[in-house]
C-alpha cells in the first residue's frame, strides 16, 4: 500500500512513476527537488542563483532531485539531447562524440555522493520547448532502451554521467502529445523489474484537464504522483475558491479513477513572482490553499514549487510555506529548473531547461 503522508515539492526544472517490483512506490520518496537551469539565476546578469548538486544533497531536508531536462529524444546520432543550461551543456562542456549529449561526467561524483546520502536522483524528460513525441510503439521503444542504457541500470559508451546510474524518470511533457508513451513506459517495466535497485517515476502536467501533453499516458499506466502546474493557466492558484477555475477536485477525482488509486496529487505553485506569468500566491495564502486542500481531498500529497533558485531568492518561500501549512506534511524542493517536495519538513529538486 501507499502511504498517505504528504509534502512539498519545488521545482528547479522538472517528475516520477509507479512500476511494480523493484520500482519503489512514491510513499518511499520523501522530498524533490529539480536542478540545473538555475530559473532566477537565468534573469539575472551574474546568472548566480544555483549551488552544486552536492551542496544541495547536504540540505537534510532534500530528498530527491530530479535532473532536467532531456528536451530532444532523438538528436544527432539517434540518441536524446540533454540541456541543463548554466549547470552543464554542449556550449559549456562539449558533446560527447557523435551526440548532442553533454559531456556532464564531472557530475557523476556529484550525483554518487547524493545517492550514499540516500538522496533519489532522477531524470526529467520534456520541459517547455523541445521534441519529444513518438511515431510508433516501436520507436517508443526504442527509446525506453536508450534511456535505460545512457541514463539508468543498462549500459553503453555514451553515458553523460559517467558511471552515476540515475533512480528515475520524470515526465515534464509540455509540447506534442503523449501518444505511444504507455509502450515508453511498459518497455521501462521491462528494465527496471529485473534491477536489483528501486527506480521512479512521476509526471507533471498542466492543471487544464484533460493535460494535452501527458493526458493519454496519465490514463493508460499508474503513477506514483503527479505534480499539477497551477499556474499560467486559467485554473491556477490566482482563481482558487472560484468553482469556475480552479479545479483540484476534477483532478481528485481522476487520482480515484487512475490506474493507481493511490497516486498522489500535488499542487504546483510559482516560488516567487517572477517564476511564472500567473499563479503566484504569498506563503500563507498558499499555506492556506494546501491546508484547505489536505482536509478535503486524500488525494493531497502537498505543494510543489517552481523553483528552488526562485524559492531562495525570495526569502526561502519554501521554508515559509512549510511553516504556514505547519508540521505534520514533508515538503519537496527543486534547484534552477527543479522541483522540491518535503514531507514533514524536508526539501528537493534539481534541473535544467526551463519548464514555468
């Protein structure tokens, strides 16, 4: 069974996914937080902003951190693209040879060092801009193999992080559709049911329902949570108690209906003003929201914040959140680009190209 406890989660760029077996259930992951974008840092001209991976994972209020963004599937020489902007890019670090993959080896310390301190760091895929649909189950596939090769438990001459093995995938889906992603997913059962580690998967979709992006995959396979972006839409935090926009309960009642009963909903929310177009809310009046929303709905799993540069920048808006829904939920963090989510009053999340 899941556990019902619950959290905050921040977003420094991008999420995870039930799979049965050695795929840990959500109720085990305690604390997010996206990295590698650096989301404040990217307007300011000194592009400060954003610590190291490692720093991040002394925070004990950090659970996990996700790593974004892999933005194109299919790039030069068939393999996927990754950008985490200022944190590691072709640009910056070159490419390792015959891919548009950066050369983020230097990282792979980083992301051990993370994981011996029980950290979970996983990989997001999508974000606001890139290619990321398929054409066919096979390609889908295909594609599943990759990532388990380059990025998780398989193995191949071009891995970015070097010898790091990553603990998840995350979908960040914000263009085309999610059409032959449930064979993506199913072909990732395959690989990771047969490792001798826990791996993870969540998505993030847009709070408008049904998400135009990730909607097919959410109804064909079971998540562990989903972090719904309740900002520059319509049905964000800015319309909350109008029964016209704001919308938690038709996702509660798709959470009832999914293929995991016990998934786990968690509302996105800018960290700052300037995160996202529309959608921000002061600390306590998100406090408010998601103290409302927890007594109402057992769908609750907590708040999940864009991102954690923005949420450092801006007087730690995650530790003042985590005061105004007061004790009891853990909370998620993520670092430029991520997503954080705590569970009682933890933090995490880390990440690449920007998805606000």
């Amino acid at each position: 069974m899941h556990s019902t406890t619950r959290g905050l989660i921040i977003w420094l760029c991008s999420c995870f996914h039930y799979l049965p077996s050695s795929l840990a259930s959500y109720a085990e992951l305690e604390r997010f937080r996206y990295y590698g974008q650096n989301s404040y840092g990217a307007t300011q001209s000194t592009r400060a902003g954003q610590s190291s991976l490692s720093a991040y994972c002394q925070d004990d209020t950090i659970n996990a951190i996700p790593i974004a963004f892999v933005h194109d599937f299919f790039s030069t020489g068939g393999l996927p693209a990754l950008d985490m902007s200022s944190t590691c890019s072709v640009s910056s670090n070159g490419a390792l040879p015959g891919t548009a993959l950066p050369n983020c080896q230097f990282l792979a310390d980083d992301i051990q060092t993370c994981q011996r301190k029980g950290k979970i760091i996983t990989l997001s895929l999508g974000g606001a801009t890139g290619s990321t649909s398929f054409n066919s189950d096979s390609q889908a596939v295909q594609f599943a193999d990759t990532i388990w090769n380059v990025f998780l438990g398989g193995s191949s001459s071009t891995r970015p992080f070097g010898t790091a093995v990553l603990d998840g995938i995350d979908l960040d889906i914000e263009t085309g559709d999610s059409t032959h992603y449930a064979a993506f997913v199913n072909r990732l059962r395959s690989h990771t049911g047969k490792a001798n580690k826990k791996y993870h998967l969540t998505a993030a979709p847009q709070c408008v329902y049904p998400d135009a992006h990730v909607g097919t995959v959410l109804d064909a396979v079971p998540f562990d949570a989903v972090y719904v972006q309740f900002y520059n839409n319509w049905c964000g935090l800015q319309n909350y108690g109008n029964n016209n926009a704001w919308n938690y309960d038709t996702w509660d009642r798709w959470a009832k209906n999914s293929a995991n009963k016990n998934v786990k909903i968690y509302i996105g929310a800018p960290a700052s003003p300037t995160a996202a177009g529309s959608g921000y809310v002061d600390a306590a009046t998100l406090g408010r929201i998601a103290k409302e929303t927890r007594s109402k709905y057992s769908s609750f799993g907590g708040v999940m914040l864009w991102d954690a540069s923005q949420a450092y920048a801006n007087g730690r808006f995650d530790k003042q959140i985590k005061t105004a829904m007061g004790t009891g939920p853990y909370f998620r963090r993520s670092v430029d680009n991520s997503t954080i989510e705590a569970r009682s009053d933890r933090f995490t999340k880390i990440a690449g190209r920007d998805s606000s």
